[in-house]
C-alpha cells in the first residue's frame, strides 16, 4: 500500500478564505457504483449531483482536493454564452446548431443559481456583470453582442457610452462603453465547489479526495484504477480538463492547456466601493482580456493574462499589477497580498470538446477560458445522456474539432504568435 503527500489548493485569495472542508479520505480496496467521475471540479461535481439527484451511485475520484483545479481558481465571473458567440458558430456550423447551442446558452448560470439556493451554499453570489469595451472599434462588438443575445430570447441587456454613467458602474477610463447583464454575476468559486460537493455526499455521493486516477479499463464494466483501489463502474465521466496529464493521451493530444493569473490586493475599504461602484463584475471584450470584480471583503480580485502551455510563472503581480493600474490608477499603491495561476484549457475553435471515449466512457473538456456557465449545463447534459437523452448533449458531440497546427512541440509558439497579432490590434484600438 503506498501513501502520497496530499496536494494542497494553489496558495489563492480563494485557499485562504475558503469555508471549512475537512481532507477527504482516498480509496482503499475496491468499490462498485453507477457512475465514477474522474475530476472534481464543477464539470465533474454539476455531473454527478445531477445524476445523484436522479438516484444513481456516484463516486469521484480527486486527483488533488476538491475545486483544486480552474474552478476553485478562477476570476469567479458569470459569463453566458460560449468562448465563441453565437454568430460565430452560426457561419462556421450552420444555423441549426447554432440555434440549439442559443437555445442552452443561458442555462449554466440558471443551474449555478439553482443549486446555491436550493443547498443554500455560502459562496458570496452577487447579481451584474460587464463587458468592456477599451477602443471605439470594441464598441461594436458589444453592440453585436446585445443585438445577438437579445435575439436569443436574453433582454434586459444596458449599453452605456456616456461617461458619466459609465463611471456610475466602473469607475476607469479606460472604457469608451459598457454592457450591462444583470443576468451576469460573480462568486467565490471555491466556495461553490465545495458547496457542491457537500450537495453531492448530501444526495448519496462519495468524494476521494489526493486519489489519483491512474488507468481506465474499458469493458461492459469500466474499472477505474487508483494508487490504492479500484472502482468498478456502468459509466465513467472524464471530467479532467487542463489537468489531464497521461491519464488518457487521446484527450490530452486534442487541446492546450494555458494559464491565467490573477491577483487580490489587500482589502480595499471605501476606496472598493468608489472604484466599482454597482459592485458588479467586469471583464473587457480584448483578444488578451482583463477580468475583475471586488471581492466579499472589498479586494480588488483581478485577472489576465494568458501563458500557452501553461507554464506556472515565477512573478503573477509583475504580469498583472501594470494592467491592473492602467485600469484603475488609484491602485498603484496597493498592496498585493495574492498572486496565483491556473489553467484552463484552449482549443482550436474555442468551443468544448465532448464525447465519449467507449460506449461508457464520456468526457468534457476545453472550455477555452469561459467555462463557469458551460461546465454547469454540461453536467446536466451528461446526466441526460447517460440517463438515454441524448438530444441535447449530442449537439456539443457533434461539433468537428481539430489539433492546434504545429503539433504538441510547436503549437505553442504558433499560437502566441497569432495572440500577438490580436493583442497589437486591441493595443492600437484598430
Ligand atoms: C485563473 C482562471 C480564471 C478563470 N476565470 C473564469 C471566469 O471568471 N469565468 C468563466 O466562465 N471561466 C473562467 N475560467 C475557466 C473556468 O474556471 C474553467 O472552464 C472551469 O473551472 C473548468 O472546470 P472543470 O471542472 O472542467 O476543470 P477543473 O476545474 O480544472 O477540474 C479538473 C479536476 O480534475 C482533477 N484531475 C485531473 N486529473 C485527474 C486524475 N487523473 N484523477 C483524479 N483527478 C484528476 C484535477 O485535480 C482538477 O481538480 C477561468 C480559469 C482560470 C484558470
């Protein structure tokens, strides 16, 4: 029998201020169940409560502990839609399933508020979200955006070009406009995981957490092997995302893993208060965007960033102080008490991948920077799917997905070149 050294939450803002949550146990010897999710972030934990719910056996196994990756890392904001919108999707996979993905677009966040009232879980969930816009050609896009999610059934969307109103919700200058979506949102995301996945083991489901999966088995019967155990199971979900490594080289060879950094400045008083005045959360609609929000005690939590292939960066606040300052010059003294790292992972067309491995092996992944909405209604799709609905989980699984060119040794540099070159234009305003 071996032991490992647990490993802990990345040293966040988030860690520091996270509810209590005892380690959980890893598995020892061998357990047979309905479903094993492989991945205990919001993709893993939104699967396996929905199907919990709906009476099946569930264990997840954790690699790390529960919410260690992206999700108990993340800028903790409320995006809907997709990492590409909708007309996107529209002129590359034709107006049927772009109607089908609009029709689901709206409906993580829905589910995210569902389950924090229903387990009533403690995560600081605050209404109203904006995207902004740093040059006038940016405008358009979020004038794009409103027409487009308005279509969709999504009203109640505000564009604001004068500045003195603008200043009324965030207070830079750096906008030359806003869009308002109250719909929007921010929360404390490890809080939401680990609310989650008390909601699990409260519906019947087992958590193992510093319990690496190490090989799935294929059979009418998967058995998912651990350091210590095995898990004999009817369904596994692969629920890995950018912390995959070996465990299945198919997955891993079809997407790239990138880093995000973000900081939280020391708590900010009234100063807070003046600078995002609607206490809103705001993210700019930039190729290299910006994220932040104020935290539940007053801290500016902001975000950038992107380093592909995801090397962990010795300095997050040399990376993000110089834009979070641009942003808001009153920060310039602040103290940064948090600086940390995470990945997501990006694919070529920067929507999800999703399918199935074998008969009974199903996966999600690459959300591509955007996936706190997503990963939400995917565990609901793929409770539905393995419950024998498959309609809806069958429009993400058809959509065509390539490898980044390059392969695995020069997909990186090809791709930074290509952000380079977006990220001039959104530099230059053109
Ligand atoms: C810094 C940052 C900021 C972001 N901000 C936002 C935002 O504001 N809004 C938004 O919509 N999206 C945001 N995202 C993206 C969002 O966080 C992710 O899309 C989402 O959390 C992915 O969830 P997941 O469950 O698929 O993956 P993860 O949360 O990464 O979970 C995967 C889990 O699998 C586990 N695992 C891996 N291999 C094994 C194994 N072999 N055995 C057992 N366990 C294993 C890992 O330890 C990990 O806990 C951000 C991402 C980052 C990194």
């Amino acid at each position: 029998m071996t032991s490992t050294a647990t490993i802990a939450h990345a040293p966040s803002y988030y860690a520091a201020s996270a509810n209590a949550s005892s380690l959980r146990n890893a598995l020892e010897g061998s357990v047979e169940t309905d479903i094993c999710i492989i991945g205990a972030g919001y993709t893993g934990l939104s699967a396996g409560l929905h199907l919990a719910e709906a009476g099946f056996k569930v264990v997840v196994l954790e690699q790390a502990r529960v919410g260690w990756g992206a999700s108990g890392r993340n800028g903790g904001q409320i995006v809907h839609s997709f990492s590409r919108d909708i007309d996107v999707i529209e002129a590359s996979h034709g107006s049927n399933v772009a109607a089908a993905m609009a029709r689901m677009m709206f409906e993580g966040a829905a589910i995210i508020r569902e389950r924090v009232a229903r387990y009533n879980i403690q995560c600081d969930l605050k209404d109203g979200g904006v995207y902004a816009a740093t040059s006038r050609r940016k405008v358009s896009g979020l004038e794009e955006q409103k027409k487009l999610w308005e279509k969709w059934g999504h009203p109640g969307l505000q564009l604001i070009t004068d500045k003195s109103a603008l200043h009324k919700v965030v207070n830079s200058d750096r906008y030359e406009a806003i869009l308002v979506d109250k719909t929007g949102g921010h929360f404390h995301p490890l809080n939401l995981c680990l609310g989650e996945a008390a909601a699990l083991e409260q519906c019947g489901g087992t958590i193992y957490e510093n319990c690496a999966a190490l090989r799935i088995e294929r059979g009418a019967k998967a058995i998912v092997h651990t350091a210590n155990g095995r898990v004999t199971t009817k369904f596994v979900i692969v629920a890995c995302n950018a912390y995959i490594g070996d465990l299945e080289p198919k997955l891993a060879a079809m997407s790239m893993p990138c880093g995000t950094q973000v900081v939280a400045t020391e708590p900010l008083g009234v100063l807070g208060d003046t600078l995002i005045p609607s206490d809103f959360c705001v993210e700019d609609n930039n190729f290299l965007l910006d994220y932040f929000r104020l935290s539940q005690d007053k801290r500016m939590i902001y975000g950038g960033g992107v380093i592909y292939g995801a090397r962990d960066p010795q300095h997050v606040e040399s990376i993000i102080r110089p834009s979070m300052v641009k942003t808001f010059p009153q920060l310039s003294g602040a103290k940064i008490d948090f600086g940390w790292t995470g990945n997501f992972l990006l694919t070529l067309s920067r929507l999800p991948e999703v399918g199935r491995l074998s008969d009974n092996i199903f996966y999600s992944q690459g959300c591509s920077g955007h996936g706190i909405t997503f990963t939400h209604l995917i565990g609901r799709l793929l409770a539905e799917v393995i419950q024998g609905q498959a309609e809806r989980f069958s429009v993400f699984e058809a959509l065509p997905h390539y490898p980044f060119p390059g392969g695995r040794l020069f997909r990186v540099p090809f791709t930074a070149l290509g952000a380079l070159w977006y990220d001039i234009r959104d530099r230059l305003g053109v």
